[in-house]
C-alpha cells in the first residue's frame, strides 16, 4: 500500500464492509481505494451531507489532480465554479461555507480521496 508519510497515526473508516485506512485527519492513505463510498462514510463522520453541489466540487478536485497531479487551489476552484454557478455561489465564502470543517482544500481533498500535503497545515 502506498501510504502518506505524513500520517502521525493510522485509523481506519467503514466502507461498504471493507476498512479504508485514513490518518488521523482523515485523509484516505492509499489514494486507489477512493470511492464515492469513502466520501458519503467520512462525509457521515464529519456531520456532512453531500448534496450535488459537494458532489460537483468533489469532483472537480479529482479531475484536476488527475489532469495535474497536484491539489486544485482554491483561486482554481472559485474560477470554476464562479463561471458554472455565477457569482452568489461561486465564491470562497460560499466554498467554505458548504465544506465548513477547512473549506474546499481540506474537508474537499479529504472527501476527494487527495491526500494531506507536506505544507498544509
């Protein structure tokens, strides 16, 4: 398993009778077992219910770092969906506000299956 070196501590999150192991933030370790599963089980551990606007932006995460290899930035994301959704809700505010608990880059990595990064904090 390809692991993230930068987990202090491994727990392990439910996911359709099958353990996924996380760290202790709860950023899967092994990118590959990433599901839409593993995003509703911690989305439920993190007191989050997905709706379609999470989903699109869950997605979007995912695209981009499969066409870039490396986390959207959150300026990325506001271009994105400030085009698709206009600007009442395209908007870091309104990001943050739907992914309350470290905005798009954080609790939406995590969703995402992107894995913590040496400098986020």
């Amino acid at each position: 398993m390809s692991t993230n070196p930068y987990a202090v501590r491994i727990e392990y999150l439910n996911v359709d009778g099958e353990r996924i192991a996380t760290d202790q933030e709860g950023y899967i370790q092994n990118m590959e077992q990433w599901s839409e599963g593993f995003a509703h089980a911690l989305a439920v551990k993190e007191g989050l219910e997905l709706n379609e606007e999470h989903w699109e932006v869950i997605h979007f995460i995912r695209k981009y770092y499969q066409d870039h290899r490396v986390q959207a930035q959150v300026r990325d994301m506001i271009k994105h969906f400030n085009r698709i959704w206009g600007g009442r809700r395209g908007n870091n505010r309104y990001l943050h506000d739907i992914f309350p608990r470290g905005g798009p880059q954080k609790q939406g990595n995590r969703l995402a299956g992107i894995r913590r990064t040496k400098g986020e904090h």
